[in-house]
C-alpha cells in the first residue's frame, strides 16, 4: 500500500525513472475541507510522499492528475483544482512550481499530458461545460489553447502522446456516440486554414490584380489540396511534386531558379516554411 488511512484515492497516474523507481501522482481527500494533490516516489525502501497542491478542495469534483517524469526523472503533472481550474505542477529540485493553464471554464474529469523534446508540456483535458477536447501546449511564453474537437459531448478519458515530430496524436471519448476517437493535426489542412487567415487579414494578397490574381490564388488552393488528396491515397511521390509546385509559386524566388510567385505579402514566407516542412515530413527529395 503507498498511502492510507482513510484517504479516499482518485486519479492516480504512474511513471518509472531510469532507476526503475516508481512514482504515482494522485488525489488524496482528507474529508476535512483540504483535500491534497500528491506525489509518491518509492526511493528504494520507502515511499517519499510530497504535497503538491493543497488548496484541492471539496472532495469527489476533482477526478484526474497525469505524472511524466522529464529527462532528470523530475515529475511534472497536470491536474484540476477546484470548480474550474485545470493546473500544471513541476518539481524543480527544491519546490513545486504550478501554473494555471485554464481557469476560464469549468474542467474537469480528465486530463493527459507530455513533454515534448524541448521539455514544454503538451496537455489534453476535457472542458465539462461546453463538453469539448481540448488541449493546451506551453510555447515558450504562454499556453497556447486550442478546442480540438466540440460536436456532441466529446473529450472525456483523452489520452496524448507526441511524435518525433513533436505533433499530438489524441485519443478520447466520444459520449454523444458512444464512439472511442482518435486526433491528429492535419498539416494540409493547417495550411489551407494559413492561407484563408492571412488572405483575411491581408497578410498574404495576390501578386496580380484582379481576376487574374484570384485566380492564382484558387489555383494555389487547389495544388494544396490535390496534395492534401494524394497524401491521402498514400501517393506521396505526387503529392511531393504537387507541394513542390505549390512552393515554386509561394517562395519569393523567380525564373529562371523557381517559377513566379502568386502571392505576396508578410505572411508569404511563412506560408512556405510550412510547405517545405510537409515536404521534409514527407521525405520529398
Ligand atoms: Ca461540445
Ligand atoms: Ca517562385
């Protein structure tokens, strides 16, 4: 047994460091009004148990925590807190350094988190009042926060792993059809989606006026989402020359080395960082 007396025990999560030492984050409800966040690590004869969070209360509303241990075996864990807010909590050494990621709804339930190879966390959780996935990435700076998925009542007992790319790939439940789901980050549709926010905001604009612009402009589109097709139908050779031309026509370089741009803008170059990105995810030579 890692901690008793009679403590109720809710959202217990499990890591192993590279001395094969496990440590278990979870719930402990004290009945008394401070229910604690906690954190057990067998050092090798015994359980160290630290507090994480003590300021968890009214037992039974606050249901998951989610422990990684980071590449000095120093957990980091995901967690909710009270009504509404969903919390990240690191070990540094000495302390527990916590942040709020989302306190703007209530969430609760669920939660799952990683790290990616830079060390920043990458959190799924489930927002229990709009009945959404979503999922929460630090960049550096701040969270960024996005709604993966809100038809029906969808999002409770995500589970989130990253690639070697450092993309999200979800699982999680869907109540409305009793379906289990599975998410992952489109790229073709992430540029598709880049290219009518910077067309919006005039970031991006058509090198020609006019008719003959837009033109260039839809034909663009197209040879996005013909890719976004042969990728589909695992064509990828196709799909590579299709990205190519696209790029040839978004890279800020004329004939003879590359074909005439069709778009302009500040946004342009970003535009074809992301294409070159899907090509090298792709193996394009
Ligand atoms: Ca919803
Ligand atoms: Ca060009």
């Amino acid at each position: 047994m890692v901690d008793g007396a009679w403590a109720g025990f809710v959202g217990p999560s499990l890591a192993v460091d590279s001395s094969d030492n496990p440590h278990i984050s979870y719930y402990h409800w004290t009945y008394t009004g401070t229910d604690l966040v906690k954190c057990a690590v067998w050092n090798g004869s015994s359980w160290d148990f630290k507090v994480v969070d003590s300021a968890a209360p009214v037992s039974g509303i606050n249901y998951d925590t989610s422990l990684v241990l980071d590449s000095s075996g120093y957990p980091h864990i995901s967690y909710f807190i009270g009504a509404g807010s969903l919390k990240y909590a690191v070990w540094d050494g000495s302390d527990w350094d916590i942040t709020t990621v989302d306190s703007v709804t209530t969430v609760n339930y669920s939660t799952s988190l990683a790290l990616d190879g830079s060390g920043s966390p990458h959190i799924v959780y489930y927002d229990d009042t709009n009945q959404d996935l979503k999922y929460a990435a630090w960049d550096g700076l701040g969270w960024v926060i996005e709604t993966v998925d809100s038809t029906g009542d969808v999002g409770n007992f995500a589970s989130i792993v990253l690639d070697a790319g450092g993309n999200p790939h979800i699982s999680y439940y869907d109540a409305t059809n009793g379906d289990l789901k599975y998410a992952f980050p489109d790229p073709i549709e992430e540029i598709l989606d880049f290219i009518e926010d910077s067309v919006d905001k005039g970031t991006l604009v058509p090198v020609k006026p006019g008719k003959p612009g837009q033109g260039q402009l839809g034909a663009l589109i197209n040879m996005v989402e013909a890719a976004g097709n042969l990728i589909d139908a695992e064509l990828f050779l196709d799909a590579c020359w299709q990205l190519q031309d696209a790029l040839a026509k978004t890279d800020g370089l004329k004939p003879p080395e590359s074909a005439p741009d069709f778009v302009a803008g500040e946004a342009a170059e970003e535009l074809a960082s992301k294409i070159q990105e899907l090509m090298t995810s792709l193996g394009c030579e």
